[in-house]
C-alpha cells in the first residue's frame, strides 16, 4: 500500500449501481462462479465519521469471507477532487 492507512468503526451503507453489467463466466461448479466485467461494479459509500456524513463514489475490488461467516470487501474511492477536499476524515 502506498496510502497509510488508519483503523476505523464507523455506521455506513453502501449503494450498488443499478446498470446490467455484461459478465464473462470464467469457472464454475456446483457451489458457486466467478465472473469477469469489463469494469468495476460501483457502488456509492455512505458513512458517519464525527459526526459528519461523507459520501464517495468507489469500485469493489474485492471480497472475501472472514473466519466468523461474515463478508468484508475492498472498495477504491473513484478519484474525485472535490469529494477528496471534503473528506478529510480519511
């Protein structure tokens, strides 16, 4: 990682976009499937930090299910100059 990072527990909501995305199916079995997109499924991230709600555009990067059955997933903030002045609380 280039960006330092600072651990955070924070209400939050996120929102995933509406559009079809065509997918190209990669593997398959009788539990699940992995599928390829052209690009990355967006989503819009709502979250309270002090106090303060911020709103981001990012991707889903990735995802993984953690040892205790819960799901945890890597978003990447869509590049935004305006938002990125706003949100000082990352």
């Amino acid at each position: 990682r280039q960006i330092l990072r600072k651990e955070i527990r924070c209400p939050g909501e996120f929102y995933i976009d509406a559009d079809i995305l065509r997918t190209q199916t990669v593997d398959l079995s009788e539990t699940g499937i992995r599928l390829q997109t052209e690009r990355p499924i967006q989503v819009m991230m709502r979250i309270q930090v002090d106090n303060k709600e911020l709103e981001r555009n990012a991707s889903l990067v990735w995802a993984r299910r953690t040892k205790d059955g819960k799901m945890e997933y890597g978003l990447e903030f869509s590049s935004d100059p305006d938002a990125d002045k706003e949100n000082k609380a990352f």
